[in-house]
C-alpha cells in the first residue's frame, strides 16, 4: 500500500497522536545537521566540542563553536515541514511535538504544544542557580557571560553529558507510551534517550510513521510508513492525504 496512504488512515483513526523531530527538518530552512558529509561534526568532533566535560575544561574553545552554530540559526524561517506539523496540531490531529533541535522553528511556525528535549539555543542558563537569560544570536564574544551569582552561564542546551530536562524526559515518556500514533522526523536515531522514543511507542502498540530522506536504525524494525524524502515535501502531502 501506499505508505502516504497508510500513514493518513493511521493519523485519521489516532486518538493521540505526538512527533518527534530532529535536525534534519530544518535542513530545508538551511540549518545544518549534526551528522552526515556536511554535518557539523565534521568540522567540530562533538567530543571536543559537545560535551559538558569540553565545556568546564575550555569554555572559551566551546563558546566560540557556540557562536559559529548560533550564526547558522539567527534569521532562519520554518518550511513547508514545520508548518504541516503545526497544521496538523490545528486540525485536532496531533497532541504534542517533542523536538530535540534548539532552533526554536517549531513555536515560530505555530506549533503551540513543543516539548523542548535538548533545550534552546536563543537562552543561556546559568549551571549553578537556573537564571536564564535570552541570548542575542548576533553578539560575538569570546567568552561566555557570568550570572549575577558569580557562575559562568552555558547555552540552554543540553550537551552530552549533561541530563535531559526532567519535566520534558518524563512527559515525552509518558506520551510515548500512550499515543497510538508517533510520526518520526528528520533523526538519524542515534541521541539516547530520545531515540527511545519511537521505540517505546511502538512496544506500547502505537503506529510509527518516519518522515526521512534516507533510512536510518528505525526504518526496518520499528517504522509502520516511510515516507522517503525531503521533509518540507512530505508533511504537507501527508497532510493533504489527511484531509482529503
Ligand atoms: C532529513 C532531511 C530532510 C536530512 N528531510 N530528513 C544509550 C546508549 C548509548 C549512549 C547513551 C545512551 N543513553 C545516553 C547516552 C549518552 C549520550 C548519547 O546518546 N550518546 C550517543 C551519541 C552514543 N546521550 C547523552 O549524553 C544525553 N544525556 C543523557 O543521556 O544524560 C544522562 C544523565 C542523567 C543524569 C545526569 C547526567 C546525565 C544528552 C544528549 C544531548 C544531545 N545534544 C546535541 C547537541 C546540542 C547542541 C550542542 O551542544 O552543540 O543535540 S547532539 C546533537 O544530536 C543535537 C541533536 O538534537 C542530536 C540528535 O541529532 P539529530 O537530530 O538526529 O540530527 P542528525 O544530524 O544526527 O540526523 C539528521 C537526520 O535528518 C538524518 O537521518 C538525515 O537523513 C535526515 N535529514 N535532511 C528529512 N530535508
Ligand atoms: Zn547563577
């Protein structure tokens, strides 16, 4: 069968449907992914750069790699990809939206329900006391700022190492576990623990839908429809097939 077919039944006959997004849909809005020829990993290895161990030991290092991705993100706009997702919450047919990507394209496209799970590049939070100040993508430093407290503040995002914010593990795991439907986009599956997600949705019963440009460690046991190709094409003729 048609595997947008399928996947638009399956949305039609959700009670709870969730998405979990990664890098990848915002690749069309000229974001750069982690991994891949022309990810950032290839220019900056995320064990020097990505760790909280890399960040306590030269925060300056870390910073300046910091401002670099940050550059990528300023000025950026949602696409066809996160608009679907946000037209699909409208419709009554999508609970929530779990997205591991700190670009913040999700609530400007109109997604009102977004469970951050690796944080948001546009905050800096301090690591001893929580403060949180917004940070100005444009500014260049060379050394990130201190919180009133005395401590070096770090981006709000969660680096490896570093434990998922609680609120967002616990209620990303819950509906995990009781959605009938889960649509996976744009993750290449291998962040623990939000690779788990789709996971635990589908050893709970729910029906996997994976949105990707090429297969990746979920296509062959956990994913019900694959909808092969770019996201910004995908969604939104899976959300045509849902309304149509
Ligand atoms: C398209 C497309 C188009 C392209 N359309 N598709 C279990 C097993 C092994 C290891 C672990 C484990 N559990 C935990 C770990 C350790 C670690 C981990 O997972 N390591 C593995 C990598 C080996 N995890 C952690 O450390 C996490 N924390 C944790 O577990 O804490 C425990 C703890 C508890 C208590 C106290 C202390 C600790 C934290 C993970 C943090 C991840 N952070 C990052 C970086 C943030 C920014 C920064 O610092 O600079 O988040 S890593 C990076 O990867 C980023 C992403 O959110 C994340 C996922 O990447 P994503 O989104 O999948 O992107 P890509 O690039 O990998 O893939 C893109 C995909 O898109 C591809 O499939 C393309 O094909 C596709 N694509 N164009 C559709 N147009
Ligand atoms: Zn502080």
């Amino acid at each position: 069968m048609d595997p947008f077919r399928l996947a638009a039944e399956a949305l039609k006959s959700s009670g709870l449907t969730i998405a979990v997004t990664g890098a990848g849909i915002s690749a069309e809005s000229g974001i750069p992914t982690f991994r891949g020829n022309d990810g950032i990993w290839t220019k900056y290895p995320p064990d020097e750069y990505a760790t909280i161990d890399a960040y306590n030991a030269d925060p300056d290092k870390v910073w300046k790699f910091w401002l670099e991705l940050a550059a990528t993100l300023g000025g950026s706009q949602p696409n066809p990809a996160h608009y679907a997702l946000a037209e699909l919450e409208a419709m009554g047919k999508l609970e929530a939206l779990i997205t591991q990507n700190i670009d913040n394209l999700h609530e400007v496209a109109g997604s009102n329900n977004v469970i951050e799970y690796h944080g948001n590049a546009h905050w800096l939070v301090c690591p001893r006391c929580r403060h949180r100040d917004p940070l100005d993508l444009s500014q260049q430093t060379n050394s990130p700022p201190y919180c009133f407290c005395g401590t070096l503040m770090k981006p709000d995002v969660v680096m490896f190492g570093e434990a998922i914010p609680s609120q967002a593990l616990v209620e990303s795991a819950r509906l995990a576990e009781t959605c009938n439907c889960l649509i996976v986009v744009g993750t290449s599956a291998q962040v623990y623990p939000a690779a788990r997600l789709p996971v635990l949705a589908r050893q709970n019963g729910a029906f996997i839908i994976e949105a990707n440009i090429e297969e990746t460690d979920f296509t062959a046991s956990v994913t019900h429809a694959f909808l092969k190709g770019p996201a910004g094409e995908t969604l939104p003729k899976l959300v045509g097939y849902v309304k149509g």
